[in-house]
C-alpha cells in the first residue's frame, strides 16, 4: 500500500458547533505505530491535532482512543495491521467528554477510582513482625500481581457496555483496583470499600460481557477480577443470612 488514509475525528467545543472527520493521507512505513503516524501527521501536516500521548511503549495508558471503533493504545498499534481496507479511522475514546479531537476529559473515570480506595488499609500490626508479609500461594499472587499492572487507560471503561448505559457504574477499571487490595491479605479496608462495591452501580452492575477482559492492553482479565468481587460479597451475605 503506497499511501494510508487517516480518517480523524476533529471537535473543538470552544469553537466547533459540531464534531466533524477530517482526512489525512500518508506513507507507511513498516513498523509505524498509529501513535508515531499521530506525531508525524501533527508535525508535518497539521499542528492544530489534539491527542494525548507520554511513554510510547504501553505504559502510561495516556494514548486509547478508538482504533476503527475498538478502543485501544496508539502506541500498541501497527498501521499496517489497522488499515486494513486502506484507511484508518480514530476517534476519542466513547463515554467521556471530548475536550479537543482525541483528548477527553477523564475526571469521572479518576473520581471512580478513587471512590474504591485503590491503597492498602491496613490492620493491626502483626506483631512480632514487623514487616507486613504477603503470604500467598504463588498461583494467587499472580492474579493479584496481573491486576495491579493496571495503567489506566480506560479501554475497558470505553468498551463496557454497562457503563454506556449506566453512568454511575464505577467501571472495570476500578474494580479491578479493588480486587488488587480486597484479596491483599494485609488489607482490612473491607469495610470500607463495601459501600461502593455492594451496590447496584458496583460490581452488581456487571453483566459478564467480557468486553472489559477483551479490551485491556495488557491481558487483565476484568471481568474474573469483578466475579471474585462477587463472590466475596455473596458468600458475606449468606454468612449474615446464615446468623441472622
Ligand atoms: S503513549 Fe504511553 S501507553 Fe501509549
């Protein structure tokens, strides 16, 4: 293919009175991400192009946008494997507001986050130690190792059904976030990330789509991270039933 089309979303709501596509064309190079075309597209044809972007190698999660509709990081992404048919088409990530082009404004997605306590809380000191040892079978301490390589990207937030048709629903990323700390045996804040986690719009609104496990770019499977959440409050509520 001698030259790729790039099909943008372009909105500036400071300016624009709606959201429009603007094309681009260029020439591939093997080995060309869609982040290092993004740069080269803002240096050489037009700088007026808004898109986050930090690390370029998949670590800080700045860079998911939608990629021909699949939310995903630019910097992951090889052209020749996303232009499929010739053209690329990018758009910011779906369920945030735009704040220019590819930029939106996460603030609802940190405030979620935030809202399960993503650190650890922990209980008395176990004396004699000192140190606070982890103690777990090394199968368990992978899943809790997998879920805390989390960077925030909010591809699977973008792709979660759920969270399209319920606002409130804190998401897969912060769920996550608080499965990491709830099977930490040196964590005691169960009580209180219960009220955000057993509620409707916490881990009872997911409904095991598995867009979330599908989406993340660095293999965090969500939607087990959110049924091992449901578990643990299932089996409480039985245990309260059981001694009521
Ligand atoms: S630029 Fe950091 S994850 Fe892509």
């Amino acid at each position: 293919m001698d030259e790729i089309s790039f099909r943008i979303f372009r909105f500036d709501p400071s300016r624009d009175a709606e959201a429009r596509y603007q094309l681009y064309r260029i020439r591939p190079e093997p080995g060309l991400t869609v982040l290092s075309a993004l740069v080269n597209l803002r240096e050489e044809q037009d700088g007026s192009l808004a898109f986050r972007a930090s690390c370029r190698s998949g670590i800080c999660g700045s860079d998911a946008m939608l990629i021909n509709g699949r939310a995903r990081l630019a910097c992951k992404t090889q052209v020749a494997e996303a232009a499929g048919d010739g053209t690329v088409t990018l758009e910011p990530l779906r369920g945030f507001p735009v704040l220019k082009d590819l930029v939106v404004d996460q603030s609802d997605f940190w405030e979620k986050l935030v809202r399960v306590k993503p650190w650890l809380i922990p209980g008395p000191e176990p004396a004699p130690e000192r140190e606070r040892l982890m103690r777990l079978p090394a199968q368990q301490f992978d899943e809790l190792s997998r879920a805390s390589d989390c960077i925030f990207c909010a591809c699977c937030y973008a792709e979660c059904p759920m969270e399209g048709r319920h606002r409130a629903y804190l998401g897969p990323a912060a769920l996550v976030k608080a499965y990491r700390f709830e099977a930490d045996p040196r964590d005691a804040g169960s009580a209180e990330r219960r009220g955000a986690l057993d509620h409707p719009d916490g881990v009872w609104r997911c409904h095991h789509v598995f867009r979330c496990t599908e989406a993340c770019p660095k293999e965090i499977d969500a939607a087990w991270a959110i049924q091992q959440l449901q578990r643990r409050l299932a089996a409480r509520h039985l245990r309260l039933k059981g001694d009521a």
